[in-house]
C-alpha cells in the first residue's frame, strides 16, 4: 500500500520490521532519506557493496572497509572492491596492506584494460614507500598499454 501512494518512507519502515533489509534500503533511499539508515540496511542484508559504497559518501571510511571486506573472491564485484579497499588502505597511509590487496587481486594478469588502475594504485604504493624503481616499472608497464592514463607521465618523470 505505501509504495502505491509513494509514501517510501512508510514502506522502508514495514520492509525493515519484515526482515526485508535491502528493500527497506532501497526505499529509504527513493525517498531520499538518511544514506547511513540505508547503508546499515544494505549491510544488514548482506548487500556490502551498497552499503560500503554509501558508508564511503558519508566519509565513514572504517565503517566501508569493514562492510567491503566481508565481499568474498567468489562475487563478481570482487576486483572493483579490492580496488576501492587498496585505495583505502592507500588513504590511510598503509601501504603494505594496499600492495597486499592488490597483488591478491592482480595475481598473474598483466597490465590490461581491466587491471591497469590496480597497476596504477600499486605503483602509487610503492611510490609511496620509497620504492621507485618498482613505481618506474609499474608506470613504464602502465604507459605502454594506456599513453595517456591519468597522471603516470607526471609520476614517472618525477621519480
């Protein structure tokens, strides 16, 4: 009845007490409601991507780290995560543990259209941590698939 007259906001109130999580997330957001109601919804029903994506609005960074790696390597999303984790490692100023996720991710795959930004943020890491060559290597990899991708040019002439 409440999503017959609109009222979204009724209707995620009557999700959530059903045990309807992600509806009531969904319809909290249509109503253009409180993002952190919703994204406790979508972590409470088990959507971790939403719910670590709208805790990354909210600037509630441990709050998405935590939601995000409870995404295992079985999902599709899986890669996409692990890049977003690396980067919030990244932020956070702990770079082993960025390097850790995205090596994990990256595995064996060489620079492609799908692992290029992993590549990117890895060199960042190891830019970071004082380890150039290993940036230089990235960005030359980096440079030789994508000329033109993001700031490597800058980054490389810079180490």
């Amino acid at each position: 009845m409440f999503l017959k007259t609109g009222d979204f906001l009724k209707a995620a109130e009557v999700f959530e007490k059903g045990g309807k999580y992600v509806l009531a997330a969904e319809m909290l957001q249509k109503a253009n409601a409180s993002s952190l109601k919703a994204a406790e919804l979508y972590e409470k029903g088990g959507e971790y991507f939403e719910a670590g994506r709208l805790f990354l609005q909210l600037k509630l960074v441990d709050r998405a780290l935590s939601a995000l790696q409870k995404i295992g390597m079985e999902s599709e999303q899986y890669g996409s995560v692990s890049l977003l984790i690396g980067k919030i490692f990244l932020q956070k100023g702990m770079t082993k543990l960025a390097v850790e996720k995205l090596m994990k991710v990256i595995g064996n795959e060489p620079v492609n259209t799908s692992t290029i930004e992993h590549y990117y943020y890895l060199g960042r890491c190891y830019e970071l941590s004082g380890e150039g060559e290993k940036a230089k290597a990235i960005y030359e990899k980096i440079l030789a698939e994508d000329y033109h991708f993001s700031d490597v040019k800058q980054r490389l002439s810079g180490l």
